[in-house]
C-alpha cells in the first residue's frame, strides 16, 4: 500500500516506476534500458515485445484453453495473445543466453551493489510477505530466490540458488516449468 504498511504487487506500479524512470532521466524508457542494462551485459536479444515490429526470438506459444474445447489435448497458439507493446510491467523477450547475462550482472554486481541485491532478497515479514523481497520470490527451499513471468502459452523463470547456482527454464508451453523447478530444487 503507499503507506508502506502491506505487501502488494500490480503491474500498473512498474508502468509508474518506468514513467519516473522516463521524467528523471528525460529518456524513453527503452533507452535507458539499452543504455543502463542490455547494452552493458550485451545482451543484444532482449528487447519489448513491439506489436508493429515482431521479433524472431518471439515464438508462438500453446495453451490449453478454458474451458475445454474438446479434450484439452488440443493445445491453441497464443499468437494473437501477444495484444499490447511491452514496457516496465513485462512485454520483453529474451533469451536463454542473455538471460545468463542478467544474471552474471547481478551476482557479480555490474548491475547492483551486492548490499543492494540482499535487500532485493530479503523477504519482508512485516509488509504480509514472508516469501517476498524487492522484486524477487524467495521460494520454500533454503536459499533460492528469483523471478517468473507468464502469459498463456508462455513461461520463465529464472531462479538462483545460494549464489552458487542458477536455473533459467523456458518454455513456449503452459504448465512446463513448475515440475522442471521443482525436482531442480531438490537437486540443489
């Protein structure tokens, strides 16, 4: 809440922290983006999803719909899902590759001050969020945190565990990844 007094998340909060982005700096956010973060860790195939201009690394995804159509063995492309430009609240692609990238920048604090990555971690208890930091879910196990995101069709995650090790899942399909994570977590 803006009183500070409880945990919440919107997406339309990162729409305004990319516009106090966009007025402080007097750039477009993309911009800063490209300047700040992509262009330093090189990752040169991440980018917002733009509407008038797809990308190859966009791929189609599959989802079941709801309800079923028939069987639910029919999965549907999420091809005319994709219905707005990405921006501060999600709309990127990425790859496996430059997903790696980000996560080298966080762990060896190119992006951030690694005082700055503990707060990011620490889960706030007091706010409703005993499994949530700044910006990053720190999950059941011991020690492993990150983040996720999600449209019908389509999932990432990107998940640390104790700093030593990391998993980055994708998948152009629904339902994938969290099976995936879940025997990776009890490996690591």
């Amino acid at each position: 809440l803006s009183d500070g007094s409880r945990y919440g998340i919107a997406n339309y909060g990162f729409l305004v922290l990319g516009r106090i982005i966009e007025v402080k700096t007097g750039m477009r956010y993309e911009d800063y983006l490209r300047l700040k973060i992509l262009g330093p860790l090189e990752m040169a195939n991440t980018a917002r999803y733009d509407l008038k201009a797809p990308s190859d690394y966009v791929t189609h995804g599959y989802y079941y719909p709801i309800p079923a159509v028939d069987d639910r063995l029919t999965r549907i492309s999420n091809k005319y899902l994709h219905i707005y430009t990405g921006g501060p609240m999600g709309g990127m692609y990425s790859t496996a590759l430059d997903l790696l990238k980000f996560a080298n920048g966080l762990r060896d604090g190119r992006l951030l001050k690694p005082s700055t990555v503990e707060l990011m971690k620490a889960p706030k208890p007091e706010l409703g969020a005993p499994d949530y930091g700044l910006g990053v879910v720190r999950w059941q196990a011991p020690g492993v945190w990150g983040h996720s995101g999600r449209l019908p069709g389509a999932e990432v995650d990107l998940e640390f565990y104790d700093n030593e090790y990391l998993a980055i899942v994708m998948s152009n399909y629904d339902s994938v990844n969290t099976p995936l994570l879940r025997l990776i977590r009890v490996l690591f």
